[in-house]
C-alpha cells in the first residue's frame, strides 16, 4: 500500500504542475489577522464565530510563502479540525497548487487522510474538474477512491463548471450512484433558480430514457418542496411521458401536506390517465394519515367523480378491518360500477369470514344486485382479503426507486 500510496503521489504531483500560473494574487488583508500567529489563534478559540471569521481572513492571505509554517501550526491539530475547516484551508491552497494540497491530505497519517482528501479533491474539483478527475485515478484504494469521487463530484457542482458535470454524470452506469450524482447536480442547479433545473431537465434527450428518468424525478424531489403547485404546473406537459412516470407521486405528497384541498382539486382535474389515478391515491393516502377526519369530511362532502374513485378506495383500504359496515357504505360510493361490485364483494366477503352475523345484518338493511351479494354470500375456496396496498385498498404505492 505505501508504493501505490507513493507512486499515486508523484503522480498527482505531476498533473498539478503549472496549475498556479497566473491564477492566484493574494488579496489585502489587515496585518493582525495575515500572520501565522493569528492562524494559530484562530485554531485554539473555541469560539465558532471568532474562529472562523479569524481562519478565513488569514487562508484569504495562504500563499507559497506562508504555507510551510502554516502547515507546521496545522499538523498536530489535524485530529481535531471538523471537515469545513479542512474545506477552507485546502480551498485557499488549492487556488495555487491543488496537486500540493491533495498530496499532502494523502500523506497524512489515517484516519485523518480520507477527510482531508475529500477536502483537497473537492477544492480542486470546484476550479477545474478534469484535472481533479485525473488525479482521482491515481488513487489506487477503491474505498477512498469511492469516497473520493463522492466528494469530487459535489465540489464540482457546487462550482462554476456546474453545468459539465452532466455529460459525465449521464455516461456513469445506471443505479444508485448515478441517482445520488443526479441529486446533487440538481440541488446546485436549482439555486440558480428553478428555471436552471427545468431547462436542464427538458434538454437531457429523450434518448437517453434512464437518465432522463433520473433527471426528471430529482428534479421534481428538488422543486417539489420549495412551490409544488409550480412544479406539477411543469410536469403537466410532460406526464404521458415514459420519462416522467411517478414524478407526480413526489408533488402529490409534498402538496397535499401544505394545501390538502388544493392538491386534490389539482390532481383530479388531471386528465385520465395522466397519473391521475396513481396521484389521487397517494396524495389523499397521505392526508388521510396525517389528518384523518379531515380528509374524510372532505371527501364526503365532495361529488362523486371517477377522478376521485382512487381516493375513495384508499379509505376503504383503511377501514375495511376496523370498521367493515363503514368500509362497505365507501365502497358503494365508488363512481365506476365495475370496481364498486368488485371492492363491495371483497369487503364483504372478508366481514363475513370474521363476523358473518353482523355481515348478514348489513346485507338484509342494504340492496345489492344479485350477483355481487351471492359472491359476499357463497366465496369460493380462494379468496384471500385483499390489503390496504391491494386493488381494492388503493392505496399508493412507493415511491420510485432510482432509474
């Protein structure tokens, strides 16, 4: 290990070379705060405010000619520096030697190496990330290169070469890596505004279908939170797409827990088969667990409407063990004739297994055409009870997993 650890070094060594070129000009900074003493100062406060404050003013100030005794202060407090301050200092290294600062993050003895080579690579992702990718591949330990990569790729859309991480990201192998990528570009994306993420969104080609998935679900993940009624406006268009299949899960639940009533309407309106379906039952699911009665009394109140058939299975779903006689006046609610025989039959086949006089006692107070009560009356040898996730439950299902 201490060979491929050397030769990762020298090799980093020389990618770096020339990098400080003309790109690094110390600015001016009040004398007491530009000395090595100060540093030192600022590493022995224990307080947060004044330790920062002193740390970033002098690391404005770090050049060549500082750096060695900066260091010499620096060593001995390495088991005690929090990852920020790691951060900050290989930053202001990184501005005149990056290859410097990942070298010695790598010499330092473990386990404080990996913190500070993710620091090192981070600061020299943020300025110029094809180098700093090219120094990775001289990492030649696969769980500090992994963990490396990681923060390689925040440093670098976290930077102002955002925007190229996308091609790079999209040639990975699709899973979980990818996905996490995809997250993070759109986080950074979407400070520029939600404009930058929707445009990044909409012009990844259709093509390239997975990512695009990946692209479009995180995107939502991220815009979700902060307007939702604006991000189901932008999804609209897009729902018949393979691409965005699911999207309107993530605004559906995110909404109906800030406007329950205006989420609903929204996503009813929704013409068929646009996720309406699959987004009415798991935005109202979740209503209906976080403020039941609410939801409920809404519910009741409003027409019946196909659009909200979805809803009306999900509190069938929730009722149907505990209160079967409620269950069933739900079910008989439904607006499609087919699916309310079909959740009526199962629901009462279920209550006549487990109380079938109170079962009985129903169906004499209630008319049902002939067919659905004979197959409440006389189920056959299979007929498992369906749960609160199956047909007749509707409730929704999980969320995506990563494209």
């Amino acid at each position: 290990m201490k060979a491929s650890r050397a030769t990762a070094l020298a090799l980093i060594g020389a990618l770096g070379a020339g990098f400080a070129v003309g790109r690094f000009t110390a600015p001016r900074i009040d004398p007491e705060l530009a000395g090595v003493a100060s540093f030192r100062w600022s590493l022995e406060d224990p307080d947060w405010l004044d330790r920062t404050w002193r740390m970033g003013a002098f690391l404005q100030g770090l050049t060549p000619e500082n750096l060695p005794a900066s260091l010499e202060v620096l060593g001995p407090r390495i088991p005690w520096l929090v990852t920020d301050e790691l951060r900050l200092f290989m930053f202001a290294w990184a501005r005149f030697d990056p290859a410097g600062a990942l070298r010695q993050a790598l010499a330092w003895p473990a386990p404080f190496d990996r913190n500070a080579a993710g620091a090192a690579i981070y600061a020299w992702a943020f300025l110029d990330p094809q180098a700093a990718l090219a120094a990775l591949e001289a990492v030649e330990d696969d769980g500090l290169r992994d963990f490396m990569e990681r923060r390689l790729v925040a440093g670098w859309v976290h930077g102002p070469q955002k925007q190229s991480a996308s091609e790079w990201i999209a040639a990975l192998p699709a899973g979980s890596r990818r996905f996490e990528y995809v997250g993070k570009l759109a986080w950074e994306l979407a400070k520029d505004g939600p404009e930058a993420l929707v445009r990044w969104a909409e012009e990844i080609p259709a093509r390239d279908a997975r990512f695009k998935a990946s692209v479009f679900l995180q995107a939502t993940s991220t815009l979700a939170p902060l307007d939702p009624a604006s991000t189901a406006a932008w999804l609209a268009p897009h729902l018949d797409r393979d691409y965005a299949d699911g999207v309107m899960r993530t605004v559906a639940r995110i909404w109906v827990g800030r406007d329950p009533e205006a989420a609903m309407a929204w996503l009813a309106a929704l013409p068929v088969g646009s996720q309406r379906a699959d987004s009415v039952s798991h935005a109202f699911s979740a209503w209906l667990e976080a403020s039941p009665e609410e939801a409920t009394a809404w519910l009741r109140s409003a027409a019946p409407a196909a659009a909200l058939d979805p809803a009306v299975r999900a509190i069938v779903g929730r009722t149907r063990r505990d209160d079967p006689a409620g269950a069933m006046d739900w079910a008989l609610a439904l607006d499609d004739p087919e699916r309310r025989r079909t959740l009526v039959a199962s629901v009462g086949r279920a209550w006549m297994r487990r109380d079938p006089g109170a079962a009985r006692a129903w169906l004499e107070r209630h008319e049902l055409d002939p067919a659905t009560r004979q197959a409440i009356l006389a189920p056959g040898p299979q007929d498992p009870e369906r749960g609160a996730a199956g047909e007749d439950g509707g409730s929704a299902s999980p969320d995506p997993v990563s494209p």
